[in-house]
C-alpha cells in the first residue's frame, strides 16, 4: 500500500503523508522508544486512534 501511494501521488502528496504517519505510529506501538513514565499512557491514548485511520485508509 505504502509503495502505492507513494508512487501515484508522490512524496510531497497529503495521502502520503498520511499514510507514513500511520506507519511510523503502527511501528512505534508495536515497540515503544524511547520509553519513560508517560510511555504506557500514551501507547492506550494512541492505539484506538490508529486502529480508526487503518480503518480509514
């Protein structure tokens, strides 16, 4: 999907953009880091919210 996107709408496109964004907070809540006392709190903030843009996409 990422290749995709990035290949019709190119890498300045808002579809891209959003599409990476996605990526990285998918990544980042499979393995945390840097990870501090706020870490867990934010992971549960951020997990239904990109569950809803995977959804979207």
């Amino acid at each position: 999907y990422l290749q995709w996107v990035v290949l019709r709408e190119g890498e300045e496109s808002e579809r891209w953009l959003q599409a990476k964004a996605i990526s990285e907070r998918l990544v980042w809540s499979v393995d945390p880091r840097p990870v501090s006392s706020d870490t867990r709190a934010e992971l549960l903030r951020m997990i239904p919210e990109v569950v809803e843009e995977l959804r979207k996409a």
